[in-house]
C-alpha cells in the first residue's frame, strides 16, 4: 500500500522559490520601513505586548544577581563600617592626647606665671605617682638631690600650696600634702590678719583650723594664706578657703572646716620652693636659766660670807 500526500499538498511553488519570496518580501519591507518609518506602531505594540514575557524570562537572573549584590553590599558595608569605627577610635584617642596636652600646656603656663609671681626661688617637677599608704596622702616627684630639693621645702601649683618636701633621694622626692593628717602649716586669714594653724584633715582637699576660740573673728568665705613665721613657707601664698565653721557653747574651741585652695588632688606639675630668706636667729633660752643660776649661787655665796662673819 502506498502512502502519498494528497493532491492538496503537491500544489503551489516549490520550497526554494517560496524562500526566495519571502527572503525578497522581507527585505523590501526592512528598506521600506527604514525610511517610511511605517512599522512603528506595531512594533511598539508587539514590544508592549512582549514585555512581560521578557520581564518573565530576566526575572531568575535579576533575583539572583539581587541577592548575590545584596550579600556583597552588606559584607563591604560591615567591612566600611569596620574600618570606620577604628579610624574613629584612632581620631578620639588623638583628641583625647591633644586635649591633655594642651591642658598640661596650660598648666605650665600657669606654673611659669605663678614661679614669677613668687617671690624665691622655684623649680618645675612633676608628680610620677602617689603614695601606696592609703592613710597617707603623699606623692612623688621627678625631683632629688640631684636638682638640689631639700627636705622640707615647700611645694605650690599655680594656686597655692600643695604640700611639703618630707624625703629627698637620689631622683625623686616625697612630698606630704597639706591633706595629710599628720601635716600642719600656720595661715593667716586674709581680711583681718588673725594668725591660726591649719592641719589636714585626711578627706580629699579639706583642712582643719584647730584650737580657734569659738569667738574668734572667722566667717565662711574668709581666704587663708601663708603666715611665714615658721621660716620654711614663704608668706602670702594662698592656702585654703573657710567653708564651713562649727561654734558649740559648751565648747571653748570652734571647728573650723577649709577648702584648700590648691589642687591637692588633681594635676600633673608643681613648683618646688627654696625659701632663701635668712630670718635672724632664735635666741638662747638656755642662756638666761643660766645667768639666773649663776646670780642665785652668786647671792648664796653672799650670805654664807656674811653669816661667817658674823658667827666671828
């Protein structure tokens, strides 16, 4: 049995002839719509119909490269972030440098000001750390017998006083601070000259005026300065400030709470104090026991003479 097509289908031109048509019809249709422009209407409503096919068709490759962007961007973002926060470290520590150095600089200024305020002589130090005796309040300084610190000198800032020279070595040096209780300085109160002596009151930055009369002439606010009649601190160098005066009428004495006027407990640099001032010297109490004794032995003798002369 044969299989042929129908006649239907052995009908019209041949395949090569129908190619050479259409290849020619296309052709003339690409010159004609080149410069009629005549298929643009259509094309646009063939691409508006085609669009979302091709959205369709990119959808999986934009998800992905989303996703894998995404990723990148949140990696390279904790990486910015990273490095921002140290280098925002690093600035905040150089502020924080800067700022001390400026502060310290402002404090040598002070220091140079109040050495040429003051009128002996001064020498710069700094303080390398504080006392390990937590009942004591003392420092040490980058001063010795090298630089020529002696026990017993004085020790000011640019404020007042802050302490004394109680141990000289080699390099460094002790310095007692005007808060420690076993410390004591005489004072003068600015406003009416009453002379007092001032002993560390063991708290941070507080002073004690002890065996004042309850009726002496203090009040809050009064400024106490350096009497000098001791010979080792220089006089009129600021000492502390009255706070706080407690008067009790079954009490002979008041007590008297100060402020010291230094800082104590704060800063990096003072001045080491040579008082070069020579006050005359103490007389001899010795001197006139003395004398007394020898003009009563005298007058002894005297009558033991006078009593042999007469037992004659």
């Amino acid at each position: 049995m044969e299989h042929t097509p129908p006649p239907f289908f052995k009908r019209g031109p041949a395949p090569l002839v129908r190619l050479f048509f259409f290849a020619s019809l296309s052709l003339a249709l690409l010159v004609l719509d080149s410069r009629f422009r005549y298929a643009e209407n259509a094309r646009s409503v063939l691409a508006l119909i085609a669009y979302p096919l091709q959205r369709a068709a990119t959808l999986p490759f934009e998800l992905t490269d989303r996703v894998a962007g995404y990723f990148t961007t949140q990696a390279h973002l904790m990486e910015e972030n990273e490095r921002l926060r140290g280098r925002n470290l690093e600035l905040s520590q150089g502020a924080q440098r800067f700022e001390a150095a400026q502060a310290e600089a402002q404090q040598l200024r002070r220091l140079i000001g109040a050495g040429e305020a003051i009128a002996v002589r001064s020498q710069p130090a700094e303080i390398l750390y504080a006392g390990r005796d937590p009942y004591s309040n003392k420092v040490f300084i980058d001063r010795g017998v090298k630089e020529g610190v002696k026990p017993g000198s004085p020790v000011a800032d640019d404020t007042g006083i802050v302490g004394q020279v109680t141990r000289v070595h080699a390099l460094t040096s002790e310095v007692t601070l005007l808060t420690d209780p076993d410390q004591a300085i005489p004072v003068q109160v600015v406003r009416n000259g009453l002379r007092a002596v001032a002993f560390g009151g063991g708290s941070a930055g507080t002073l004690e005026l002890r065996f004042m009369a309850a009726n002496a002439e203090i009040q809050n606010g009064d400024h106490l300065v350096t009497s000098g009649i001791d010979g080792v601190y220089p006089p009129g160098i600021p000492v502390a400030t009255v706070v706080r005066i407690e008067r009790d009428a079954e009490r002979s004495f008041a007590r008297v709470i100060c402020k010291a006027a230094a800082g104590v407990d704060r800063g990096r640099f003072v001045l080491v104090l040579t008082n070069e001032s020579k006050a005359p010297p103490r007389p001899e109490e010795a001197e006139p026991s003395k004398e007394r004794r020898s003009e009563k032995s005298r007058r002894n003798r005297a009558k033991d003479a006078k009593a042999g002369d007469g037992a004659r």
